[in-house]
C-alpha cells in the first residue's frame, strides 16, 4: 500500500466560515446533549441538505478539490467528537474500514476539513490486503446517532472486545500522520477502504466536515503522480 493521505493547503473565505459555523451549531449542538456514542460520522438525507449543496460555500469547496478531477458527485458528512468530563486514558482509535450500505461498498476517499476542536489529531492505517477474510477482522454492529429508532449500522473492525484488544490483534500500524488537518491553513484527502483508526485524547470536542468521494484512491495517487 502507497502513502493514503494526501494533504494541500485549503482554506475558505471568512463569508464560508460564518456560514459553516451557524449552520453547524445546531448539528453541534444536538449530538452534545442526544448522542450515545463520543464520536460518529453523521449523514444527513440528501433533500434535507439541499441547502448546502446548492451554496456558495459548496462551491467554494469544489472549486479548491477540481484539479484533482474526481468525478463522482461528493458527499457532505460530519464527523462530530464530544466534549468528556474525563478523557479517556488511552487515546487510540477503533481500527475499522468505512462502509456504505452496510458492508456491500466501501468508501475509498474523504477530503476532512476541519472546523472546529483540536488540530492535527493522529490517524494510522494497516496495510491489510484481504479484509474480507482476514481473520483479525469482523463484521461490527454500532449504533448511528441519527438513524431511525432501533435500526443499527455496520463496518469491518478488528477483533476485540476492548481497544487494547483491538490493537493487539492487528498490531502496529504501517502508516502514521499528525499532520493532515489545522483551521483554514489545509486539509487531507484521507484512504478510508483499508482499515484506519483516528487517536483522539478527547481533551476538546472537534468538528470536520468530511467530503466523501466513491472513486478509487488511485485516482488521487494519479494526480499527485502528475504534478
């Protein structure tokens, strides 16, 4: 497996980050008080983000990411991480693998924008090559913050019933970075369809607004290739 970040300079005009940052507070907002879990992927349907889709901060995104000619029309997502009276003692992430549908599709790209909360947070990546019958990997339940009642999602993660556990099964990962994320200075296209963790210290709550591509990482491997 090559390098699975890709990191440019990004930043968006002071317009966009007041328009991010009311539109967002009620999203902050509710999953501070409602949400079971420290911290999820939230997707809205698509008719209740029309407004988004169709604004000049959409725009302004897009017109920063076309050079890198994705063609799939992206998606808007958030991944949102509480405030914890008491942070947890250690900071890695579930090793896992983005799913969509279930496990029938996988989610290859994501450029995360960060918008509010703690810069540069380290994510890790193992090179596992067969995921779908690698033995340290299995099919997880979780819950989604905003899904209908009693309905659960599900994603690949590894074995274990702690992350000390987790860890331990697929052992260290081959790739590491620290640096893929600081407030409107730049961002990172991220591989997420091979098995990733983030390590959060959970000291501040956060907020990256994630664009989610369903084309294959090459494609971002092609770019980087040409310039």
């Amino acid at each position: 497996m090559n390098k699975p970040y890709h990191t440019i300079p990004f930043s968006l005009s002071e317009a966009s980050l007041q328009w991010l940052k009311e539109k967002t507070a009620p999203i902050v907002e509710n999953y501070q008080l409602n949400a079971p879990l420290h911290a999820a992927l939230i997707e809205f349907p698509r008719e209740d983000m029309q407004e988004w889709y169709d604004s000049f901060v959409w725009q302004e995104i897009l017109a920063q990411l076309a050079p890198f000619g994705l063609q799939t029309e992206p998606m808007i997502q958030f991944f949102i991480y509480k405030r914890i009276e008491k942070p947890k003692s250690d900071p890695r992430g579930n090793p896992h693998i983005d799913t969509l549908r279930g496990i029938d599709a996988f989610v290859p790209i994501r450029f995360n924008i960060l918008l509010d909360g703690e810069e540069n947070q380290e994510m890790v990546w193992w090179d596992i090559k067969n995921f779908m019958t690698d033995d340290r990997l299995h099919v997880a339940e979780f819950p989604r913050p905003n899904a209908p009642p009693g309905t659960v999602s599900k994603r690949i993660q590894a074995r274990g019933t702690s992350m000390e556990e987790r860890w331990t099964t697929v052992g260290e990962p081959e790739y590491r970075c620290s640096t893929l994320t600081k407030f409107n200075e730049y961002a990172s296209f991220v591989r997420t369809d091979t098995l990733h963790a983030i390590n959060w210290d959970e000291k501040n709550p956060r907020l990256v607004l994630s664009v989610r591509y369903q084309e294959p990482w090459h494609m971002i491997e092609k770019h980087i290739k040409n310039v």
